[in-house]
C-alpha cells in the first residue's frame, strides 16, 4: 500500500489547532478559580438588597482640597436613600419583639426619606404603612409615597411640643390602629364576622376619616428620632461597611443629623475602631445641635438674637436638623461641629452635578459642604468620609427649583468653590 502524503494545507491545519490547544492550556488562559470568586450570587429580594452601597471618591472635591473626600451612595439602596437601613431595623426589631405583626400598620411622623423608606419595604414584611408629613415637605414626596401604596397624611409644621405635631400624630395613629385591631377581635368573636372600623380624627381644624381593612392586625408607630433600632442599623451596618471599604485607613467622618441615628451609629463604631478617627457634625440654619456639640447648650443662633420663629426650621434642607436632642443623637460620639448654609448646600449641589455628574439632595450637598470645611480644618493628605443621603430626584419642586431657590434669595451663581473660600 502507498504511503500516505500530507498536504501543505493538512500541515498547516495541524499547526494551528496545535497553537489553539498549546494557547488555552497555556498560563495564559483565564483563571477559573478568580472568575468563580469574583461570581456574586444574587441578592435575595429587596431587603438583601439594601446596604453595601459603594464608597466613591468624589474626584472635584478631593482635587480642590488636596484630600481623599469619600462619598458612601446611599441614593443606591432600593428605596433611594439612607433610610432604608433604618426601615428595615425598625420593622425586623418589632416584629421579632411582637410589638408589630404581618398585617399590621407601620405608622410615622417624618419629612419624606423615612417615610418613602417605610413604605417601600413595609409589604416586603407583609405590613402596611401610615405616614405623617408636614406640609411644607417636596410634594414629590407626599406622590412617591402614595405610590408605593402607604397613606398619607399632610398636616401644618409645628413644634414638637404640640399635640398635633407630624410626629405627635404618626404616635396616636398607632394607637388608634391597635385600638381599631381590638374591636375588630371582639366583634369576630362576638359575631363570627369581620367589621370594617373607620378612625375618624382631626387635623388642621378640619375632620378626616381612615378606613382601616377588617384584618388589620394592629399599629406599631416607628418612633425614629427615639427608636434605638435606628443607631442600630448604622453601627452594625453602615459604620463597618465603611470600615471594610476603606480598610480602615480613614482620618475623619462628617455627617449631618436629623433623627441622628447616622451619625451615632458610624461615629461610634468608627472610633471604638480606632480612636484617632476624628467625627464630626455639619448643622444647617434653624438647628440647635451644632452649639450643643461646641457649647454644650442646645439653643439656635435665632434664640441668641431673640428672633426665634414660631417654625425654627429657617432652612430649605429637608430632614436634618433639630432643637432638641433625640436618643439616637445622644449615642454620638463627635469631635466637634460645622456650620452649612443654604446657600452652600446649593452651590455645592450645582457644582457637583456640572464636574461629578452627581444629583445630590439638599441632605447630602450639606454634607458635602462639611466634608469640605473639614479638609480645609486637619489639612491635605487625609482620607474624609461623608453620606450622600439620597439623589435630587426627590427635591425637584424646592431645592433643585429655579423659581422656588430664587424666591428665597438663594439662586446659584459660583463657577468652582468659591463660595467655600477655594479659588
């Protein structure tokens, strides 16, 4: 038999699937071992997907000042902001102890973000959520929360020590719910059948009603100025995320305080980290809290002049500040306090969004603006964490509105951060 002869093109079809067999066992063939490590399961619902936000370098502000300004996006979370970590606390917490149970109405007394927090992840847990909110809030607001399905109640800003304060209220509708849940037990029992049980109350001289559905299972008012769930979600959440993100090699944290529960719950877990980790506050117009951390007296710049007004909150930040201190405040471990005002909280915001493409709320701009003055108090070369709360998507009507900014005398007009005193 013949000798078989190979062809220059057999030869050549030899080579090269030998040079693809030699090239994928070769060293330089993907690592399987990484790509199965870096794989990330996915994330089990909507309360597994809430935290482990990213931690950002803010480049215009870190390039400004000469320091590493971190921004830890909170506007990521599911329910847009930082208050979903304070929602889920909350709610877990009551129901483990009792005090709520499926079916049952989450109510509160809050600006917007708590509020919209709430009633994104209530029907997750199988609850309802009630909310009160004072008038002057986003009216954006007021839609995003009807949306998600929660009730809404809009009554006129008061001080805290009136009765039908926004907070005050969100207390009774819990009670109201647990009485309304009460009756409807007994009537099962008395008669075998469900009744429909209606809250008539009165808000702003006018009397409203609130149909509760026959198997309400109760009210649970969330409480989060004094509910200690809400330190809670920070020091075991957000403080060491933080931590981890950047391996621990940071020199101080800034943050702004409504409830207070961020601040407390990260400044805490930072320092008891390591101590040398300087906390501070940045306080808007209106709040009492920045001379409470320098003074160690709660009062206003308004009160020192004597021209305090019958709203305090002479500011167009919505959910930080405060005259007075809340449970969640007192846990805070500060090394001092700065002062922000509108005016840079809105500058900041502009100047971020045209050199970081970063849509900021009125919160997380004043935070901004301390992450800021802080570089400029300890000085280049330091790593400086602050929040940024949540998105503008929520402020369009007041704080990211033209015609709304220039009635109160606040319209931008800084090309960089001079308004900081940074040219």
């Amino acid at each position: 038999m013949a000798p078989v002869r190979t062809t220059g093109a057999i030869v050549a079809a030899a080579a090269i699937s030998l040079a693809v067999l030699s090239y994928l066992f070769s060293s330089k063939k993907p690592n399987l071992a990484l790509l199965k490590k870096k794989k990330k399961k996915p994330r089990n619902g909507l309360i597994d997907a809430i935290g482990n936000t990213p931690l950002i370098r803010i480049n215009s502000l870190s390039d400004a000042t000469g320091c590493e300004i971190l921004g830890k996006c909170e506007f990521l979370n599911p329910g847009g902001s930082v208050k979903d970590r304070v929602a889920v606390k909350i709610i877990e917490e009551a129901l483990e102890s009792g005090k709520l149970a499926q079916g049952g109405i989450v109510t509160e007394g809050s600006a917007g973000s708590t509020a919209i927090s709430l009633a994104t992840v209530a029907p997750a847990y199988g609850c309802k959520c009630h909310v009160v909110i004072p008038d002057d809030a986003a009216i954006e607001k007021s839609q995003i929360i009807e949306s998600l399905g929660a009730t809404v109640e809009r009554v006129r800003p008061v001080s805290i020590t009136h009765r039908d304060h926004f907070v005050n209220i969100a207390r009774r509708r819990a009670q109201e719910a647990n009485e309304a849940a009460s009756k409807h037990r007994k009537a099962d029992q008395m008669n075998g059948e469900s009744v429909e049980q209606t809250i008539d109350y009165t808000t702003g001289g006018e009397k409203q009603s609130s149909a509760l559905p026959h198997n309400c299972k109760g009210g649970f008012f969330a409480d989060q100025f004094e509910n200690l769930a809400n330190f809670r979600a920070h020091y075991e959440g957000t403080g060491p995320e933080i931590w981890d993100q950047t391996a621990g090699s940071l020199d101080a944290f800034v943050v702004a305080a409504g409830t207070g529960g961020t601040v407390a719950g990260v400044s805490r877990f930072l320092q008891e980290k390591n101590p040398n980790i300087k906390c501070f506050l940045i306080d808007p117009p209106g709040s009492g809290l920045f001379n409470k951390v320098t003074r160690g007296v709660m009062y206003t710049r308004e009160e020192a002049e004597g021209q305090r007004l019958k709203n305090p909150f002479d500011t167009i930040t919505e959910g930080i500040g405060i005259t007075r201190l809340t449970q969640n405040f007192m846990m805070a471990k500060l090394d001092g306090a700065v002062r922000g005002t509108d005016l840079e909280a809105v500058e900041m915001s502009r100047f971020l969004l045209k050199n970081d493409g970063l849509f900021l709320g009125s919160s997380s701009a004043m935070n901004c603006v301390g992450a800021v003055r802080v570089a400029q108090s300890i000085g280049p070369g330091h790593t400086i964490v602050t929040i940024l709360c949540d998105s503008g998507m929520r402020h369009l009507s007041k704080f990211c509105n033209a015609e709304y900014l220039s009635q109160h005398g606040l319209m931008p007009k800084a090309t960089g951060l001079e308004f900081l005193g940074i040219r």
